[in-house]
C-alpha cells in the first residue's frame, strides 16, 4: 500500500479538533505537576519523618507506569466512590507522574542554591513561606528551566495515554481513523508530524525563557 | 555593688553556653554579657567557635545547653516566632549573601515589606536612606553580580539596617575580599560604631578592634579565654594563647 499524500493532509483537520483537549491537558498536566512535585519536595524539606514519607512518595510515584497510575485513578477509585471524568483524571494522573519527576529536579535546583541564601532570609527575619518564595523559587526557577521544559515536552508526549481511557486527544481521533479507513500509515504520520511540531515549539519556547531568565540578573 | 535597675536588659546575654557537633564539643561554658551600644570584637584562631557562636545569638545554629537571651528575650529551639525576634538582630555574613535574583534596593526592602509589611514607597524610601549611610546611594537598580565584592558587603549591611535592629552581628565581614576593597567596609562598620549601634564581630582585623572595639573576646578551642578592652588585650595579653596569637598576627 502506498502512502497516500492526499489521504494524509486530509485526516489532518479531523485530528486536529482533538489538538484543543491536547493542549490544554498538557498544559493543566505541567501546572498541575510543577505545584504538586514543588509541595512534595518542600515537605520533603520540612522535617525528618515528613521527610521520609515523601522521599517514598516521590520514589513510588516514578517507579510505577503511568498506565498503572492513569487506570487506578480512572477504573479503580470509581470502585470506592470516587469517579472522577475522564479528561480530568487524565489531568490527574498526569500531575500526579510528573510531579514525582518534578520533584527530583527541583531538589536538584535547590541544592545548587548556596545555603548562605536561607540564611539571609531566616537572619533577615523573614517567614518560612517567604524564604521559599521570595528567595528560594525565583533562583530554583533558573536553576531547573530546562530540565522543567524537558518535563513538560514529555507531558505533551504523554497525553495519547489517555487514549485508553477514552480522552478525546489526538492519537486516538488518529486510530479512529485509522480503524475506519484501513489506512493507518497516513493518520499515524500525521499525527506524529503534528505532536513533533508542538514539542519543537515548547522547546524553543522554553529555551526562550530560560534565556531571559539568565539574562535578567547577571550573577 | 546593687543590683542594676532592669531599665534596659543586656542586648545579649549568654550564660553558660554548650554547643556541640555530634561528639565534638564546639562550645564550652560560653558566659558573655554585651549591654546596649558596646562594641564586642570576638577573635581567636580559626576553628575556634567564634562564627558558631555568633551565630547561635540569632540561632542560625541551636546550642544545646545554657541560655541565649537576646534584647531581653530568651532564645531556643523551642521559642516560639523565632523569626519574628531574629528582625531586630542584623546579621552580616562573610560572603555577603545576598539575593542574587534582585537589585540591590530590592534586597534591602525585601524583609521590610514582607516582615514588617511596608508599602513599597515607604520601604524604598528606607532602603535609599540606608544605602547611603554605607555610601552607596547611586547602584540601587543594579544586580549583586554586577557590583565589587566591598560594594555588596556594604549592601548587606545596609540590607540589615533597614530593618532596624538593636543589635549587629558580623561574621567575619572582610575575610572575602580583597585588601583595597576592606577599607571601605571597615569605614562603614566603624561609623556604624560611632553611631552607637551594639555590635558584636567576629573579625581578624586587629586595627578595627583596637580602634572601635570596647572590649575584645580571645576565643580558643570553643572557650572564652581572654576578655580586656583593647588597650588592655593588646599591649599585655594575659592568657598564653592569645599572646602567641597576637604574635603571629603583628
């Protein structure tokens, strides 16, 4: 069979209407992560059996696949009681992955920070809370730009996982076509072309960041 | 002599301080009374314990024995809104310190408008005031970075003032930079001195102490060895230790 162009640039705008849910998983995905693994990581801080407890969280959390993860909280909680719509536990459980991975690369960023900075803000008389966002977060967030847009590119590859419980997104408006035309080979390139283009564009959006964020105060 | 009418309490009070690492015993026994306005230098060979204990009068470090009272406040690891007292102890550390991520007015009105929740105007106006006390009025949008190492050493202390402390604590404030730039930091620190701010420096700048201090600390091995007045400590050393100290510095 031969791969037919046409066919290809065809499906394109009906695998495009899955790009909006796409996107904005992904985007909800990177947020949601990005608070959830900075709270991990700063209880983590706070005290020795807290500390334990999210080290094994955190531990737990990325040694299990995120299929596993994506069915319990889709077709396992619902058994308890807790039903949770599919767009939204897609949310959820891609967080709930990234933020174990988020988490790592924020410890990273913040042992990089010189302990001299706590310091002056706890000598300073500064809050707890403070300390970590007026001192800590900022220098973090330069720290781990890249590796955090790492992350969030990943995210984005993630979402066809979502695929298996029934999320609208792109790769399984792509299957469907694929199941309904016998043709998989153009709806496959199409997508996976589309997906290559939207990672291409948060990388460079990322590097853009971090760029400024170097930029922005010469050390 | 009576007793002293508790009109002010000492700035700080130590009493009987013990502090360890592990095993090892970084303090022993540390008593020492600074009252308000006087200038302490503490100075001993290094691994002494001074850094440590300075640092435990704001309780970077907890001690484990004794008592720490501060501005009339007893200090522990146990003390409620710690961070609260800490506002009115300054602190000036050896590599300055400071917020690499904002300019050197908004590392001076950080604390003032998060801890003490000044509106920006009033905070600028005081973090201005402050950065030309220590001579520095003219790099307030600059960064950290782009500043010499005497220059950010004089923001941290200004950074400090801001808040209005009752007492300077200074850890080794010029050991970081280089000799020209000293000068200007010691000139800060002594009219800081004239002004009648309580202030308690470790340093090795012996001349500073001979000039500002009113009384010297000679710490060896985690003790207070030696106390004088700086006439006193310098021409006639009474301990051993601090005169073949005193012998390798001159």
């Amino acid at each position: 069979m031969k791969f037919d162009l046409d066919f290809a640039l065809s499906v394109v705008p009906f695998i495009l209407t899955g790009l909006a849910t796409t996107l904005w998983i992904t985007v909800a995905a990177s947020v949601g992560a990005s608070v959830l693994g900075f709270t991990f990581e700063m209880l983590r801080r706070s005290n020795r059996w807290l500390g334990y407890l999210m080290r094994f969280l955190i531990d737990a959390i990325r040694s299990t696949p995120v299929l596993v993860q994506l069915y319990f909280i889709y077709f396992v909680l619902p058994v308890y009681g807790v039903t949770i719509p599919a767009a939204m536990a897609g949310v959820l459980g891609l967080s709930i992955y990234y933020s174990g991975y988020l988490a790592e690369v924020f410890k990273g960023g913040i042992d990089s920070i010189d302990a001299g900075q706590f310091e002056a803000g706890k000598a300073l008389g500064l809050r707890r809370r403070d300390v970590i966002f007026s001192v800590i977060l900022p220098q973090m967030l330069r720290n781990v730009a890249a590796p955090m847009g790492n992350y969030f590119v990943s995210a984005l590859k993630a979402t066809p996982y979502l695929a298996v419980i029934a999320v609208p997104e792109m790769l399984g408006l792509a299957m469907e076509v694929g199941s309904n035309s016998f043709r998989y080979a153009e709806p496959m390139v199409a997508v996976g072309v589309i997906f290559l283009i939207l990672a291409v564009g948060i990388t460079q959006l990322v590097r853009r960041l971090e760029k400024k964020l170097l930029a922005a105060h010469t050390r | 002599m009576t007793k002293e009418i508790q009109a002010g309490a000492p700035a700080v009070r130590i009493a009987g301080l013990q502090k360890w690492y592990g095993s090892f015993q970084v303090l022993h026994d540390i008593d020492l009374t600074v009252q308000p306005n006087e200038r302490i230098v503490i100075c001993g060979p290094s691994g002494s314990g001074k850094s440590t204990l300075i640092r435990c009068v704001n309780q970077l470090e907890a001690h484990d024995q004794g008592t720490i009272e501060v501005n009339g406040q007893v200090l522990g690891k146990s003390t409620p809104r710690m961070h609260e007292l800490r506002r009115d102890i300054g602190m000036v550390f050896q590599h300055f310190n400071l917020f690499p991520h904002l300019t050197v007015l908004e590392n001076c009105t950080l604390a003032l408008r998060k801890a003490r929740r000044l509106p920006r105007a009033e905070a600028d106006d005081i973090a201005r005031h402050y950065l030309g006390r220590v001579r520095i009025p003219e790099q307030q949008d600059k960064y950290p970075g782009q500043l010499s190492g005497g220059q950010q050493q004089r923001v941290a202390i200004a950074r400090a003032l801001c808040m209005n402390p009752k007492v300077m604590l200074f850890d080794e404030p010029t050991s970081a930079l280089d000799p020209e730039m000293i000068k200007e930091v010691l000139e800060v620190m002594t009219d800081l001195a004239r002004d009648g701010m309580t202030m308690l420096c470790v340093t090795h700048e012996m001349n500073f102490a001979r000039t500002v201090a009113d009384r010297v600390v000679f710490m060896d091995a985690g003790r207070i060895v030696e106390q004088a007045d700086p006439e006193t400590f310098f021409s006639a050393p009474a301990h051993p230790r601090a005169r073949q100290f005193l012998s390798q510095l001159l």
